[in-house]
C-alpha cells in the first residue's frame, strides 16, 4: 500500500511538474531535411522561436553548375564529370506565430508559420577532366578536388504540431521554402520534415 502510494504521489508530482513546465522548451528530432535536431523556445501569445541544425539532403540542388561557379574551374579547360557529398551542415533559426485550431474535434492541434534565416555549410569531392588546351580538347586527365562552400539565405517555414496536454510531448510536420542569398542569389529549395519534441 505505501508502495502504490509512493507511486501515486511520485506520478503526480511529475504531471504537475510537466504541466506547470508545458510549452516553454522543447527539444527533439526532426526527421527529412534537415536530419537533426529542434530546439524550441515557447513565449506568451503563440510565439515561439526555433533552432533547426543537422545533415540536409539538398534534394535538387545542381551540383554541376555549383562546379562551374568556383572561379577555379569555369575555364574552358575543366569539365565536370561526377561528385559526391562528403557533408552538409544546415542550421536554421525561425520566428514563428502558432494559432489552435477551433474548428472540428483537433484539440491540441496547432498550426503554425513564420520566417527565418539558414546557413548551409557544403564539402564536396568532384570529378572532373582537365584538359591542356581548352580548344582542341586534347591532353587530358582526370582529377578530383575536395570543393567547401558556405550558402546564407532566408526561409518561411509553416506546419501543424500536435500536444498532448497530460504528457510533455508533441509531434509535428512542416514545409520550408528556402531562398539563397550568398553565394547563388535566388536559388529556390524547398525542404521539409516530421519530428517529435520533448517539453521540458
């Protein structure tokens, strides 16, 4: 009996704890693009601010023309034939304005939107051919070249994030639209992911 009663109030005490703590920090993992984790800081009036960082996916983007962009290799003597991605660091940081949803039975339900910055730092290996005369295109050879390249940009981020009231957690989905400035201004990527936070 007072083994269940220890229980009881230890169960309790962590209810009243998480409630008293519920949407103020909030930490997990976001799975897509990017690969990593989420960091949450919840405010008064649906205002919350969050850190994104971990491995993107670059899904689209054009790793042939980000060759030729490096002044090193847009002569007529360089010619790209393969690469691969040794790594892709991406840190986002967003304002948001979250909003319940009223209508219909989707309580805890919230949808949110906002906007931010992103940093994306690449290191890739290229392939390529390198020829002696850019204008005959003989006396060739083949080499390889570990190239880094750091992009800042601007994105609005929107999603649905789901809370249970009686457990610190939630789990959410959201869209990126993301906007180079520096290095190739107004290139367009969208990204996106699912993932699940701990409030704490």
């Amino acid at each position: 009996m007072k083994k269940y009663l220890l229980a009881c109030i230890i169960w309790s005490l962590a209810n009243t704890l998480a409630c008293a703590q519920y949407k103020n920090w909030g930490a997990g993992l976001h799975v897509g693009d990017p690969l990593g984790m989420s960091v949450k800081k919840y405010f008064d009036r649906g205002i919350a601010l969050e850190a994104v960082i971990g491995r993107t996916a670059i899904w689209g983007y054009d790793y042939q023309k980000a060759f030729y962009r490096n002044e090193s290799y847009n002569s007529g003597q360089y010619q790209y034939r393969q690469h691969l991605l040794h790594s892709a660091l991406s840190f986002q940081l967003h304002y948001i304005q979250q909003k319940p949803i009223t209508k219909g039975n989707f309580k805890g339900m919230e949808w949110y939107w906002g906007g931010g910055g992103q940093l994306r730092a690449l290191s890739v290996d290229y392939e390529y051919r390198y020829y002696e005369n850019a204008q005959n295109k003989e006396n060739s050879k083949v080499q390889d070249s570990r190239l880094s390249n750091i992009a800042i940009g601007v994105d609005g981020v929107a999603g649905l994030e789901y809370s249970w009231r009686e457990l610190p957690f939630s789990v959410f989905a959201d869209l990126t639209l993301f906007v180079e400035v520096i290095d190739a201004p107004f290139l367009f990527y969208i990204q996106g992911g699912i993932g699940g936070r701990y409030y704490f």
